[in-house]
C-alpha cells in the first residue's frame, strides 16, 4: 500500500520542473508507479500529486456516488477531472508543473512537498511558515476525535 511521510523542501526552476524528492520517488518506484495525476486540492491552496493507481481508485470511487444520468452529478465529476494533468517523471526524477497550477497555487520557486497518505501535496514554501491548525485547537480536535 502506497504511503507517504515527510515535509521537504524544493525548488521550482523557471520552466516549471521539479525534482521529486528521493524518498517519494524511490516508493513510487517500487510501487511500479508509471505516471502522476496533478490537480488543485479541493480544500487547501495547494496541488496534490496522486499516483496513477491512488487516481484511478479516487475516480471509481467518485463514479460509484455520482448518478451519470444527473447534470449536477455530472458537472461535478467533469470539472473534478478537467483539473487534472497526467505527469511523467523523466530520467532525473523531475515533472514538468504547467504554469496555470503554479500560478493557481502562488508557486514561485520555494515548495515543499508534503506526503500526506496515499498522496503528495505541494505547496509555496511560504504557507507553511506558520501552522495549518492552532497548536491549542489541533490538540483539542484531535482529542475530540479520538475519543
């Protein structure tokens, strides 16, 4: 099962291409990951890095709640996949960002890439100056949580 840890820091060069850290690229391989999937997060301000086979799983998954015979259901599922980018990784472990996701996400040259699960998150360098979550609150909801 793909998993993913680490908080690491990066660059972006002008074209848009960055490395992939080592240690996410190793698991990818090992895996037999042949592509990523790159799409905005729903929620945060920042891109998410899917494996093709986390992707695929992630698109059943949808399809299975969604009734294709209804517009709405439809619509959401269109503009789910319109945001998304097949990415390969070359020799050297880059993939290439097209501009429109660095600029919807406000990614200049600093990044870091997050693993978060079955995923990799990148984000500004500059967002994560400061904590996601209160350290107060996130302890106080994660205890609500798991009680």
């Amino acid at each position: 099962m793909l998993q993913f840890l680490g908080n690491i820091g990066a660059k972006a060069d002008a074209k848009g291409r960055i490395f992939i850290p080592a240690i996410f690229r190793k698991r990818l391989q090992s895996e037999g990951e042949e592509f990523l999937v790159l799409r905005k997060d729903i929620f945060q301000d920042c891109l998410v890095l899917y494996p093709g086979s986390v992707w695929e799983r992630e698109i059943e998954t949808l399809r299975a709640r969604l009734n294709r015979w209804n517009r709405e259901q439809q619509q959401l599922f269109r503009q789910f996949v319109l945001d998304a980018e097949r990415l390969e990784m070359d020799a050297n472990g880059r993939v290439l960002i097209p501009k429109r996701y660095l600029q919807m996400v406000s990614i200049d040259t600093e990044v870091r890439f997050l693993g978060v699960d079955n995923t990799i998150e990148i984000w500004a360098s500059e967002k994560l100056d400061d904590p996601l979550v209160a350290p107060d609150e996130f302890a106080a909801k994660l205890q609500e949580l798991m009680e």
